[in-house]
C-alpha cells in the first residue's frame, strides 16, 4: 500500500500528486498557484 503525501503551507497552499499533476494549489480548489498569480497581473493587481 502506497501512502500518498499532501503538503500544506500556511493552510492556503497545497501540494497533493493527483491533483493537477502535482502542481502547488489553492487549498480545496484546483486552481494553481501559477495561473492564479499570472491572472492578477494581468488584472494589475501586482
């Protein structure tokens, strides 16, 4: 049996294998870091 490891960072972050190949996402959404951070700024946000 394979344990498979989530990581979480400051409860916003999280990093599982099965979801978005393993990806840093938003903690319960699958949105990943790298869009979320590219779509702020092009919105001018940063």
């Amino acid at each position: 049996m394979n344990a498979i490891a989530s990581y979480y960072f400051n409860d916003r972050i999280s990093i599982h294998p099965d979801i978005c190949n393993g990806k840093p996402t938003l903690r319960g959404k699958r949105i990943t870091l790298s869009s979320f951070s590219e779509r702020t700024r092009s919105a001018g946000f940063i």
